[in-house]
C-alpha cells in the first residue's frame, strides 16, 4: 500500500505503550503481543525455560500466557521477584561456606516442595474433602499442614532450606541424621500424595510462572545453587503430569554465569526456548502497537489496517529528505540490540521530542536525531548494570572508548584490550576479573555485551551477538563499536 496520512490530532495521544510487561498488560498488551514461534512453543508447553536478555519480552510472554490460561479456566500462579527472591533469601540464610546444607540438591528440593504446596493450595477446595480421585488427600493436607497459618511463597521456601540446614552433618554422620536428611530431600512429606495429585490434575490444569530471577544477584556459588536449584526442580516437575507445567525465564548472562546450569541444560536442550527478534518483527512490534493505540483513542484507522507494516511505521516517522521511506526505521533500529524495550524506548522518545515542535505527523526525522545522545546514554549505563555481578565496574571499561575511531583492527584492539587488563589505562571497580583477562576473552566480553560488532568476512557486514547465535570471535580481524553507543561514548560515524 500506498503513504498513509493520519490526522494530526493523533500526534497528541499516539502512546507505543511501557516498556514493563507487568504494567503494559492492563494497557492493552494482549492486543498488540506479537504472536511469535518462541510464544507458540511456550504456550503448547513444548518448551518451558525461557531464556533471553533483559528487556527482550520475557515478561511479556508470561503475561499475556497468564492472562489466556486464566481465561480457559486454567489456575495460574505467578511468582513475583518479592515471593522468591535470592536478595531476601540470602539475607535469611547462612552462605555455603557456613554448611553442607546449601548446594543444588538442597535448592532443587525445597523448590519443588514450594512448587507443590502452591499446586495443592490451587487446587485444594472445601469441597473436596468429600470427593474420591485424590482430591480428599490434597484438602486434608492443606488444611492441616498450610490452613492455620499461611505462610507467603518465600517463607514455605525458607522454611523447608531451614531444615535442611539445621541438619549438620559432622566428620561422624549420624544415622539418624543422615536418614532425616535423605528423607528431607526426597521430600517424604508430600510424597505420597503425588499419586493423589496427577489423578486432580486429570480433570484440571495449572501452570507455575516463575520471572525476573535476577534479583539480588550476586554470582556466589548460593546465588548459582539457587538458580540451577529451580531449574532442575522445573524439569523434574513437568514430568508428573501434561496439565501441570513450571515455566521459568532466565537472563542469557545468568545462564551463561552457572556451570552446573549450563551442564543440565545439554541433557534438557530440548526445553530451552531463547528469544531473538529480526528487524522485521521489530517492525511488526511497534506496527501493532500505532493501529492499537490510534484505534483505541477512537480514530478511524482503518487506512492503518489495510496499510503494511512500513508504511503504518512512515505514517509516524519520517525519513530525511531523498531517502526511502525505510530510512527512519534502519537508523533506529539499527541503534538497538534487537530488544523490543529499546525499539519502544526510542520511538517513545523521538515521539516526545516532535511534539515540542511539530503539529502533525509524521515525526520529523530530527526529532530522532534529537534524542539519540539521551537514549544512547541511558541504554550505555543499562548494558553496564546488566553485567556488573560478572563483569563490575564495566561502564569504565566503555569508557575507555570515548573518542576513539569507530573501527579497529584486532591487533589494535587486543593492544587495547592489554593495557586495560594490566593496568596501564585506569578503570573503576573492575579489579576482581579485568586484570585477569586476556584480551581475547576481553574482546569475547564487549562483543558479547554489545559494545562491539565484528566482521565476520574480510568485506561484509558488521554483526552484533544480538545478530548471530555463533560466531568465532577468535578468527575476526576487524571490529565496530555498536551504533547504540556511540553518540554517548563520542564517537563519530563512518563516512559513507
């Protein structure tokens, strides 16, 4: 279809939505989600750890999974940061060091005992104490074990590694002890009452949303128990029964910060769903979220309906003068890593910045230019917080490239990469891994992060990890800085 002109009046409420999922979904998210192959093989439970980097539309994939499995009558639990979190829960606990009790075994069985209990309590009703098919057993448990006194998802939690650590095994292991331990992991309480359970879970379904693992993490070896701890609970889980599914998302850094994790994942490869977004889905995001938006504030869109994806986006956006209508796009979305949270960040920005001065659409293409240095901070400082339990004090690190060319040939960025790891050009707050780097596991960590794109032929394109799964950084001879950082770091362009 042809350009697309809308009315100026809907520059004043035009709204590309929050960048939270937990916020955006009473907006109206369910009605822009893009419906992606990743969401479809989550919903039909064919894959159920859901990996990606922060702001790629994890949450955005629970939400919008709970809403609809509510809607068809499924129970829904949702554990929130504040139910589970490892910052409160390390608080509460003794470190590893202190004790045998706190190794993955002992996370992974006080996982599945919390996710069991919330499973019963869903379940569990005043009228199934008279039922048969095991209903009786789940409500009698409940209402004898958890009834009196309901403790909150992190203290059933706490509660069940407390006895754990309680038990101290010594140089000479009690008998007594040891069966109390062995009967502790093997969670004797409520093992009886699966049989009960898969026969409930015939005529019911629940699913178990576990988000936002990252918070408080501190890369201990706690921290990484606590985490492989519920992956493998999740997987021994799923297996009771094909109504009762634990879905878990997880940081790509923190997947790859977790050995044991890591070597669990190579034996259940086949649950691992990662997130990755192409231009053209990013295009699709922002596409949905203009019509629904304009829809919504009682404009007549339906030129926007029948319009495609680009000139739905040329509609708002306008390109610079004797260039494709595409043009305002690839400069944006060629300044993210692929995350639907930066392309929304940055359209919401440059929207701002063409109401203070202009009356109609599209947004003139210097409002984006406007705004770039702002973002390009912002998204500078979130990459370095993303990395700061591996990698603290990364933001100086960027640093360190303010100014410089754009492009580098690996002998000039390894003899960079080598002063910084001995010393010679000052850093902050990175004494604990920058000096014992190597700089071609250094050059791994920026292109990792996103700082760097690499060549990977002689004269091709320049690719970003947001743009390739696998890549041997090792063999790469030339290297870019990211187009995202360069306005912060005061970095030209290249010419051309």
């Amino acid at each position: 279809m042809g350009k697309v002109t809308l009315s100026p009046k809907i520059l004043d409420v035009l709204d590309f939505g929050t960048p939270s999922a937990e916020r955006d979904i009473s907006r109206g998210l369910e009605k822009y989600f893009v419906e992606s192959d990743a969401y479809q093989r989550v919903r039909s439970g064919a894959k159920t750890i859901l990996m990606g980097n922060r702001g790629a539309g994890k949450s955005a994939i629970f939400q919008v999974l709970a809403k609809r499995e509510r809607a068809a009558g499924s129970h829904v639990i949702e554990l929130s940061p504040e139910d589970y979190s490892y910052e409160l829960l390390s608080s509460t606990m003794e470190a590893e060091h202190s004790g045998s009790w706190a190794k993955q075994g002992a996370y992974a069985a006080a996982w599945k005992y919390l996710i069991y209990v919330l499973v019963m309590k869903a379940l569990a009703r005043k009228g199934m104490r008279l039922t048969k098919g095991g209903g009786r057993e789940i409500y009698n448990y409940i209402r004898d074990n958890h009834g009196a006194h309901q403790l909150g998802p992190l203290s059933l939690l706490v509660s069940y590694l407390k006895r754990l650590e309680a038990i101290k095994l010594g140089p000479i292991e009690a008998g007594l002890r040891t069966r109390e331990l062995d009967r502790l992991y093997k969670l004797e309480e409520i093992h009886n009452l699966l049989s009960a359970l898969k026969k409930v879970l015939d005529g019911q379904r629940v699913i178990v949303l576990v988000d936002e693992l990252d918070r408080g993490w501190d890369s201990s070896e706690d921290a990484k128990a606590f985490v492989s701890g519920l992956f493998q609970a999740c997987v021994s889980i799923n297996g009771l029964h094909k109504n009762l599914r634990v879905y878990v998302s997880l940081r790509q850094e923190l997947y790859d910060d977790i050995p044991a994790l890591y070597d669990d994942a190579q034996k259940h490869r086949d649950l691992l769903e990662k997130i990755y977004w192409s231009e053209e889905s990013l295009l699709e995001l922002i596409a949905k979220r203009i019509r629904y938006s304009a829809h919504e504030k009682g404009f007549d869109v339906e030129a926007l309906e029948r319009a495609g994806d680009r000139a739905c986006w040329s509609a708002v956006f306008a390109s610079p003068p004797g260039q494709g209508r595409d043009a305002a796009f690839r400069y944006m979305v060629d300044r993210t890593l692929y995350r639907p949270r930066e392309i929304i960040q940055f359209c919401s920005e440059a929207l701002a910045q063409g109401r203070r001065r202009a009356s109609k659409l599209p947004v003139p293409y210097s409002a984006i230019e406007r705004c770039e240095y702002g973002y390009s901070a912002e998204r500078t400082r979130d990459i370095a917080a993303e990395y700061r339990s591996q990698y603290p004090g990364l933001l100086s690190v960027f640093e360190v490239f303010r100014s410089r060319p754009h492009t580098f040939d690996r002998e000039e960025l390894e003899l960079l990469c080598l002063e910084l790891a001995v010393g010679e050009i000052p850093t902050h707050g990175t004494e604990s891994w920058l000096p014992h780097c190597y700089p071609n596991d250094l050059i791994e960590v920026l292109w990792r992060a996103g700082l760097l794109t690499a060549q990977a032929n002689g004269d091709g394109a320049f690719l970003g990890s947001h743009q390739v799964q696998h890549l041997n950084v090792a063999a790469v001879k030339r290297f870019r800085i990211h187009e995202m950082f360069r306005s912060s770091l005061g970095i030209a362009a290249p010419e051309g």
